[in-house]
C-alpha cells in the first residue's frame, strides 16, 4: 500500500498493491498495522458505512463535532466519484482549504479524513457504490455541515451546477464562517 499525505496534514490518499491476472484481482484493502503506520497515528474503526447513488448526487460537506468527531477512510466499490475534505482545525495553517480527490471502482483509490474535516462526495458516474470505515459512532446532535458552493472555500466540483442532486438538508447548510465549531 502506498501512502500518499496531501497537502492537508493528515489526510492521505492510499493506493494499495493491486494483483491482477486472467481471474480477475486480489487487493488488500485495510490491514490495521499497515494502516496505523501509514498515516503515523493510531485509528480504531468501529463502524462500516456504505451508501448507493446516482449520477450528479452531491452528499455533504458533513462532519461530526467535538467528542463525536470521526476520521473516515473512504473508496469507491463501483462507479466514480469526486470526494472532497475541507480542513475545518482552527490550529491548522490549511484551515478551510480543501483537497479533492477521484475515487473509483476502476482506480481503487481510497482517501483517509481524519477528525476535524468537513466531508462530502459527487458521484461522476451513472452510478456509484460508496464505502467507508468510521472510527467513532455517529451522534445526531454533534452533526455539523458546509454549504457545497461556500465562496470562501470554493471548493470546483467539475460539474454543472443545474445537474446537482442534493437533499434539502444539504441545500441549507452554512457557510464556513457560520459553520458549527469542530471543537
């Protein structure tokens, strides 16, 4: 598994060992001490997540505060999708930039989020199967969320605006500067 960190400190992309022949592949796609040594800190997942949807779905930006936060590690099981981590730590000299990454069945890329980042995703393809590890539990009260298009964050989704499919939740998220604090 390579490791790659982007220029948001502690988030990752993973592009694991892929072996193909006339059968098909084989792949790991999580190994814990692997893991824990790539992205140089220790992640205990508790929970499995995966969600299934359509072409132009914009899900998020979401992201859990305070001692609900939660890191996620993230791929594509089928079809494509653009996902995207804003920084939201107050500390960090990248706080609300963003890092966009293409995830796909085909690649087998994955992307590791870990606590203090908003997260969301838009599926490029007709369709697109998506899976992720959680290493907290999910409590409704501590959800925070951005708006997609924040104008501060301008995050390029490569995609028309028309087209976007989004819940109603979604469409009246806050912007970064009246974002819930992670902290």
């Amino acid at each position: 598994m390579k490791f790659i960190e982007t220029k948001l400190k502690g988030c990752f992309i993973l592009e694991p060992k892929i072996i193909k022949d006339e059968r098909g592949y084989f792949m790991e796609s999580f190994n814990e001490r692997v893991f824990q040594e790539g992205v140089m800190q220790k992640t205990n997942f508790v929970q499995d997540n995966q969600s299934y949807s359509t072409k132009g779905v914009l899900r998020g930006l979401h992201y859990q505060c305070g001692e609900h936060a939660q890191a996620k590690l993230v791929r594509v099981l089928e079809g494509e999708v653009l996902d995207v981590a804003v920084d939201l730590r107050p500390e960090s000299d990248t706080y609300g930039q963003y890092e966009a990454v293409l995830l796909s069945a085909e690649n087998q890329t994955q992307f590791f989020v870990p606590r203090g980042f908003a997260h969301g995703f838009l599926v490029l393809s007709e369709s697109a199967t998506f899976f992720y590890k959680c290493d907290n539990f999910y409590n409704k009260e501590s959800e925070g969320g951005l708006i997609y298009n924040d104008e501060t964050i301008n995050i390029d989704w490569n995609f028309p605006v028309q087209d976007l499919i989004i819940s109603d939740k979604d469409k009246v998220l806050p912007n970064l500067q009246n974002a819930k604090k992670v902290w």
